[in-house]
C-alpha cells in the first residue's frame, strides 16, 4: 500500500521534471532549427551552443514586473495562465512512456508501468482535457480589457472547435483498428510487423512494422494538421498573429504570467507530438538491441525510441513553421469545415467497412 | 475516509460553481462557474467507476458547449455586469419556491435516516466497470431503437437550425 502511494507521489513529479527539461530543450531547439532553416545563427550566447538561453530568458521573466491592466478582470485574468498549464500537464501523464518493469523493494515486486495514469478511455481523455485548454486562451483574451487580445481569444475558440471535431474523428478508425481506447494497448496493437494474406503483397510488407501510419494514413494526415491547428503553430497562428494583433490573447500579459502561456504552448505542441507517435508511429515501440548494448541502454531503448519519434515530429513542426505562410481566416475555416471533417468521415466509413470484412468476413458469404 | 474525501472535496466545488453561477453578476463568471461545477461533476462520476460518462460530460458539456456559451457570451457583447431583469413576471419569486421546496425534502430525507452515512454510500455488491465496450454492447443490442430515434432527432434539430440561420437568396437576377 505504502509503495503505491509513494509511486502516485514520484510520478506526477517525474513528469513534472521532465516536461520542464524538455521545454527548456524544445525552446532552444527551435530557435536554432529556424535560424538554421533562415541563414542565421540563432542563440550561440549562453552556455555550449547557446542551450542555456531558454534558462536565462526565463529568469528574465521571473523578474520582471508583471503588470495588471487597468480594464482587467482581475479573477479571470489572473486564472487565465493557470487553467493554461494545468491540462499541458494532465496531457502529458497519460502518454505511456515504456513497456514497464518489476520493481523490488524490501522483498516486495511490483509491476511499474511507464505511464502516469494508465485509464482505459485514455483517448478521451486526452480529447476531453485539450477542449478545457480552450478555456485559458479565451479568458485571457476577455480579461485583458483590450480590443486586440479580444479578437486573438474569439479567434481562438473558433478555430479550436473546428478542428477539435476533425482530431476527434480522426482518431476513431485509429481505435477502430487497434480495438482500444487505452493508449498502451493501442501501443502494443502496433508491435510486430505488417501481413497480408495475398503471398506476394505479405514479402513486402513484411519488413514494414505494424505501425497505425501505414493502414492509417489518411487519418495521421488529418491528425498531424488538426493538431497543428490544435497548439496554435504556423501555418495556423491566427490566435496570436504578430501582424495583425500585436501578440492576440497575451497582448496584455507580463513577466511570469507570460511566461506561463508561453511553457504551456511548448509543452502542448510536445504532448502532441509525443501523442502523434503514440497513435500513429508505434509509440516507444522499437528494436532494444538487448545483448549488444549494455542491460541499462537496452532497458532505456523504449523511452529513446518515443523520444526520437517525438523529436522527428517537433522538427516536422518547425520546419513547416519556417516555410508556410499563415493561412487567411476564411481559408481556416474553409480547411477545417469543409475539407478536414467530411474527409475524416468518409475514411471513417471505409476503415469501418474494410474493418468488418476482415473480421466478419463479407456480407454474401 | 478516502471514500467521503474522494465525494467531499469534488461536491465542494460542485456546490461553489453552483453559487456562482447563481450569484456571480458578470456572465462570464456565471459560464465559468458552470464549467467548474460540469468539471467536478466529472471527478464524481470517476469515482462511481463510470470513467466513459465521465469523460464524455468533459468533452462534451465542460468542453464544447460551454465554450460556445462562452463565444456567444463574447460574440454579442452581453459581457458587463447587471443586466439582470426579471423576463417572466415574478420568476424569482416561483425559482425560490420551487427551490424551498427541494431543500425541505432533501433535508426531511437526512433528519429522517439520522444523517446515516451508509445512506450516501450505499455498499455495492457487484461493481461494474463503465467501459466503453460495455456500454456499446447495452446501446446497440437491447436500445438500438431509442439510440436510432435520438440521432434522428438530432440530424433534424440540425438541419432545422441551419434552415433558420441560413439566408435563402430569392433570385440573383434582380441586383
């Protein structure tokens, strides 16, 4: 009994330590990956390679005044921030990190599962939690008092529903074809590799493993967009565009406070990444060459592999945001309503239909 | 003990986004306290072992119509404090009532069992997990009918909403 409590208590702090670390990295990563994409050098100041910038910045940020507009609201003003981080966090606890290990302390083993919350409905989950983060960004646009973060926040809850609905049925004939909603079984749904029945399509796709993308792809395109949509990156930042709304929903946002949006937007576009590969890329699925490396490696080779999958992705991100323009309000719209839904529903449709087939066999026979 | 902390604490909150979004005088507020109360709803429903409800009353009540509540809040600018007006005649006066009425008995209820604990936590024989593969089974074998009647009801509230909202051009040729 004991034990679990003391595993309910690390976990939320491991994860805690890890997102923040991994925030750090990601900030410098991706001003190093656009500077490099845009001839530049990027941060080369603080620490090897400039990687202590993000540190520096953010003690700049925890030391400047933060300043509390006339207009404001002040209780949602003040909440706005907070309601941002708490489901980047709640996220990121559910996305299984490993296959587990026996654990033995004072004579007793137990089974530690690599995830902070293992629930059985972790896709919704995971949906219900991202449709709450719509809140921070829609408050702190209200609050502020101000014509520029109001429009940054109405936005904001546009586009967030719109593409909220094509993530969602995106993600069902994923569930259709991995039988859960739990993320580590849809995880271990992806282990070995592709087959067919016909012998001459099954010696090449043999050496494909069976990742979601493959039989899935349709739907990792419309995911990989929603969810772009989803964290407010380019080419869909219309939220906070620097052109037309000075900074959107944190104009009027100072010091910590900013800082606070600025961690949550990172660790969100981390957790979807991280979930992107859960999904579609087998999550922490991958050779752990146990023999050749060392015992520890060999055990850590799961986490690396989800990392390196996560890390591919960002990249993906990045890159996109240093080449695409930002889209037209209309056009936004336009993607989302009218293409990205009744796509996600016809390839739900087929996935159901080929689905049944395989498993009932055909409806004559 | 774990049990009445587990109810306690949601319920707390339950009840306080329940004053608010009585009492609180700027409709924001009021959406954002119904959003909390929606929220710990959601714990309460965790702890009866119904995770899929309770993740469906997030996605859909806490997340999706309250942020159009909170659009429309936005959208038509009805967001500054007292507009409160009585829009039925005397609906204050009928809300407390009916109100009165409800506490009475819920209060009759508790006087009458002793503020018996056994009451709110009634010991259940056979706990049964609320998986989604569960409740699809009952939803699409024994009340396949009731869920084919509500998703046509829906598809025609929907269709109807757009016929209202959506501005049928007369004829092109006259400007």
């Amino acid at each position: 009994m004991s034990i679990d409590i003391l595993v309910s208590l690390i976990k939320p702090l491991l994860v805690l330590g890890i997102v923040l670390t991994n925030t750090i990295i990601l900030i410098w990563l991706e001003r190093k990956v656009v500077a490099g994409m845009q001839s530049r050098v990027g941060p080369d100041r603080a620490g090897p390679f400039g990687i202590l910038q993000t540190l520096a910045d953010a003690i700049k940020l925890l030391l400047k005044e933060q300043i509390l507009p006339l207009r404001a609201d002040k209780a949602m003003y003040l909440l706005a921030p907070i309601i941002a981080l708490v489901p980047s966090f709640l996220i990121f606890m559910i996305i299984p990190l490993g296959p587990g290990f026996d654990l033995t302390i004072g004579g007793e083993t137990r089974f530690i599962n690599l995830v902070g919350a293992d629930i059985n409905v972790g896709v919704l989950f995971f949906l219900a939690i991202s449709s709450l983060a719509v809140y921070s960004v829609v408050l702190a646009g209200w609050s502020s008092g101000s014509k520029y973060p109001l429009l940054g926040g109405v936005r904001a809850s546009a586009q967030m529903i719109s593409y909220e609905a094509a993530m969602g049925l995106s993600l069902v004939p994923v569930i259709l074809y991995s039988g859960s909603m739990s993320m580590s079984k849809i995880v271990e749904s992806q282990s070995g590799n592709l087959s067919s029945s016909i012998p001459v399509i099954d010696s090449i796709v043999r050496f494909i493993p069976n990742w979601n993308v493959f039989p899935q792809f349709l739907a990792f395109g419309i995911f990989f967009v929603a969810s772009i949509a989803e964290v407010n990156r380019a080419p869909f930042d219309l939220v906070e565009a620097e052109q037309e709304l000075v900074g959107g929903f944190h104009t009027e946002y100072s010091g910590f406070r900013f800082a606070m949006f600025f961690l949550a937007e990172y660790i969100n576009m981390f957790n979807m990444c991280a979930i992107t590969a859960t999904f579609f890329l087998g999550g922490w699925l991958g050779p752990t060459f146990s023999g050749i490396f060392p015992p520890l490696l060999s055990a850590m080779m799961p986490t690396i592999w989800l990392g390196l999958k996560t890390v591919g992705l960002l990249f993906v991100y990045f890159w996109i945001r240093a080449t695409l323009p930002r889209l037209r309000y209309d056009q936004l719209m336009e993607l989302g309503w009218k293409r990205l839904i009744p796509i996600s529903l016809i390839w739900l449709l087929v996935s159901a239909i080929v689905l049944g087939i395989r498993d009932f066999g055909l409806p004559w026979s | 003990m774990t049990e009445i902390l587990l109810f306690a604490i949601p319920a707390f909150f339950i009840i306080l986004g329940a004053l608010i979004v009585v009492f609180a005088k700027n409709p924001v507020h009021n959406a954002m306290g119904l959003v909390l109360t929606l929220t710990s709803l959601a714990i309460v429903y965790i702890t009866l072992n119904a995770t899929f409800v309770a993740m469906v009353q997030m996605l859909v009540y806490a997340g999706a119509v309250m942020t159009l509540f909170l659009f429309v809040i936005m959208m038509i600018g009805v967001d500054k404090p007292d507009q409160s007006k009585e829009s039925i005649k005397g609906q204050s006066l009928l809300i407390s009532g009916t109100l009165i009425i409800l506490v009475a008995i819920v209060l009759f209820v508790i006087l009458e069992n002793g503020l018996n604990w056994a009451l709110f936590f009634p010991e259940s024989e056979n706990i049964i997990d609320g998986t989604p593969s569960l409740i699809a089974g009952v939803m699409f074998t024994s009340w396949v009918l009731p869920f084919e009647i509500i998703s046509i009801l829906l598809i025609v509230a929907t269709t109807a909403a757009l016929a209202l909202a959506y501005e049928f051009k007369k004829s092109d040729s006259n400007d």
